[in-house]
C-alpha cells in the first residue's frame, strides 16, 4: 500500500471522535483499517459506494452517511477508493 494513503488514514485516526478508518480497492479489498473498523466489510462498503453513485448518475461521488444514537459512519468513494470513517457522536 502506497506510504501517502498510510499517512492519511494515520492522521485521520488522531482526528476527534474518529474510532476507526477502512480503505479498500475498487474491487473491496481492504487495503488498511485500524481502531474499529472492520476489514470484513470493505467489500460490501465499496458496493454501497458504487450503488450510490446509480442514484444520480453524474452528480459527483457520493457521501454516504449511517448514524445511530453513538456514532456515525461516513463512506466515500473517489479515483477508486473507498474511504470509511467511523466516528462517535459528541
């Protein structure tokens, strides 16, 4: 993995309320995850971010947001990958 994409995710990772951060390839491979990111779901989180994309198609890359009442889950796709970022509320 390229040491650039290593050092994003290790400066997302001090970020307030970041718990956890997942790339993957355009295919789901995880290519990293640390804090409580899962690499098992890397495949089905670079699906949910291609499927986005079918909503408006042209539009851009979509963000995609899971909340509940603790934390907060973002995924984004672009030049294809997949960032998840998983934050607590607060």
């Amino acid at each position: 993995m390229d040491k650039e994409v290593q050092k994003c995710v290790d400066e997302l990772m001090t970020s307030a309320g970041v718990v956890g951060v997942l790339c993957a390839d355009k295919r789901g491979m995880c290519l990293t995850s640390q804090g409580v990111a899962n690499p098992d779901y890397s495949g089905s989180l670079t699906s949910l971010t291609q499927l986005a994309a079918t909503i408006e198609p042209g539009k851009g890359d979509p963000v995609i947001l899971f909340e509940n009442h603790g934390s907060q889950c973002l995924i984004h796709q672009n030049a294809g990958m997949t960032l998840a970022v998983y934050k607590t509320n607060g």
